[in-house]
C-alpha cells in the first residue's frame, strides 16, 4: 500500500453520499452493492465507509469501475490492516492518504465538508475478538481510540454529522443495547471492559460535538435511534445484512437504507442483463465475422445494427424489419 497523494482538506459538493457499515474485506458483497447503486443512486458520486473495510485498494477501484462513484473514504474499524494504514498516515499527520485511483483513508481524527455541511470521522474500535487474534497479523494496538484522538475531535468544535466505527456508550438505538446487555457472543469480561471505555471515548466526542446525525458499523446491526435531546444515530449492519448500505441526503441528514432484497434483485437484474447483453454480443461478433470470411466488409448502418442490438436499444426483429424496408423497394418504385 503506497500513498499516492494527500490531502488537509477535504470540501465536496455532493448533496447526497452512499455509506457502508463493514465489508470485511468481501469482494463479493462489495460488488454487489456496485451492481444495486447505480440504480438505487445514480447521482452519488461519493461513498463513506464506515471501517472494517480491509481489502485491498486496486480491488476497490475495478470493483467501481463502471459506476459513478469517484471518491471512497474509509473510516478505519479495528479489522484493518493497521501495519501497513499506521506508517502512512504517520509520514502524513491529520492528512487523508490517497492509496488508490478511489480509495483514500482519513485520519484520527478527520474533519471534512460535504454538501455545505461540517463532518467529523473518528475510527478506531476495541476488539472484543481480541484474544483469538495473532498481534501484527490479525490485530493490532493501533486500533484503539486514545485520549489524543479524542481531544483532537474536540477541539476541532461542533459538527453536522460524525462518522465512527464504534458506537457510543449511551447509544439510543436499541438493538445495539440489546447486543451489548445479552453479549450473544460470549465475549471475555476483560474484552467486553475494554469495548467499553472504547464507546466511551466516542460518547466523550459525540457529547461535545453534538451533530444531529452519528452513523456507525461494528455492532453489526441495522438500526437506528433517537435520543432525548433529538440527536439521532444510525448503525449500519455488516456486509450480506440488512442495513449494510445507506443513502445520506446531506441537506436534512436523512438516511434511506435499501432492504438486502432489494439490493440482491437489482444485483442480480444486473447480472442478468450483463449475461444477456454478453450473448448477444457474441452474436453479433459472430455474424459479422462470417461476412468478412466471405470477403464482405460490413457497412456503417450494419455496424450501428450490431451496436443497437448488443446495447438492447432494438431488438433483433426491429433490426431485421428496419433492414428489409432498407433495401426492399416497392414495386412501383422499380425503375
């Protein structure tokens, strides 16, 4: 991983923005929400991840190849690749690091505009998993929130929105207390106090800033609350769960977060209309390849035939009649 610019400041003009709670580093999952976007978003150029992202950079980049996504900021979890994202944000302090054509990774903490609107991310979670992990492989400390981040986030004064891995301690979202009451998992007393002052880092930061919207991953749960004061907070779920994708409106801070069955069928339209439309292009291929057997050069109008039928812009019987009146005269129009 190498950084291929960096960046103090960070100002868009979207309106609206796509973000994700945590992929994990499944490719799969990444690309199917790159099949369902652009017909759920088409106008979002501008993807946040929310952290434990962990793939690599170039795979990002082919993946959201033929969309309109241009920008992809991630917010790092603690399941990141820490020994190779510390060092370069250390060579480039409070910068984000541009590590491939899209993917750029924001430091901690980072502050960001977007639409007209002040944005403060803070990554970094405890890792309940933590004891069946080999440090410098599949963990590593530099995971944790520490006092600096937390001071830092505060000092940069009030935000719109905050964008976190880790959810608060104080959160209103009831299915991330019900998580973290019944411990479904059977964390270890000393991970699950550990994961505690980590949220209490994050509620230290989301008090003082106050943004009417905190969205985060982690708890790997979709939900969403609001508190007391009217300050909301959005957890999104992990990846082939609900709520792993939502669609941010910058202007109000409303999210809409697309059912897993409606992400799975415009994938799988998608995939459909691919297979289709590589059939027909095979068939295509294969006509005018016989031509120029015979010794025949196809024709501009045949050309532009082949295309309009490979793209599904006509089908092959609207072709084939346009052909026949092409070239069939009338006969009291023979000479």
């Amino acid at each position: 991983m190498k950084v291929q610019e960096h960046a103090s400041s960070i100002i868009l003009p979207d309106q609206r923005v796509a973000v994700c709670g945590d992929w994990h580093g499944n490719q799969g999952w990444a690309r199917m929400i790159s099949r369902a976007l652009p017909r759920l978003a088409p106008d979002v150029k501008t993807m946040l991840h929310l952290g434990d992202w962990w793939m690599p950079p170039g795979a990002v980049d082919e993946i959201f190849a033929d969309t309109s996504i241009d920008r992809f900021y991630v917010v790092v979890g603690n399941h990141e690749d820490f020994g190779q994202i510390t060092p370069l944000l250390d060579k480039h302090p409070g910068e984000a690091v541009r590590v491939s054509r899209l993917t750029w990774i924001l430091p901690r903490p980072a502050r960001l505009t977007i639409g007209g609107r002040s944005v403060l991310a803070l990554g970094g979670a405890s890792s309940v998993d933590r004891e069946s992990r080999q440090e410098g492989l599949t963990w590593w400390s530099d995971e944790a929130i520490t006092d600096e981040h937390v001071a830092a986030a505060i000092a940069g004064g009030p935000a719109d929105l905050m964008l976190t891995h880790e959810s608060p301690a104080n959160t209103p979202v009831r299915a991330v207390r019900e998580i973290l009451r019944t411990n479904p998992h059977w964390f270890t007393k000393s991970a699950l106090e550990t994961s505690a002052a980590s949220r209490a880092r994050v509620s230290e930061v989301w008090d003082a800033v106050r943004p009417e919207l905190l969205a985060h991953g982690h708890m790997h749960i979709g939900a969403g609350g609001k508190t007391e004061d009217g300050r909301r907070v959005a957890s999104l779920g992990r990846e082939g769960h609900e709520g792993n994708l939502g669609i941010l409106d910058m202007q109000n801070l409303r999210m809409a977060t697309p059912s897993l069955a409606i992400i799975r069928g415009i994938a799988d339209r998608w995939e459909d209309d691919y297979l289709a439309r590589e059939k027909r292009a095979k068939g295509a291929a294969e006509a005018l390849h016989s031509g120029v057997l015979d010794g025949l050069s196809p024709t501009p109008a045949a050309l532009q035939d082949a295309r309009d039928y490979v793209d599904g812009r006509r089908t092959l019987d609207e072709i084939i009649e346009d052909v026949r009146r092409r070239h069939t005269r009338r006969p009291e129009d023979k000479p």
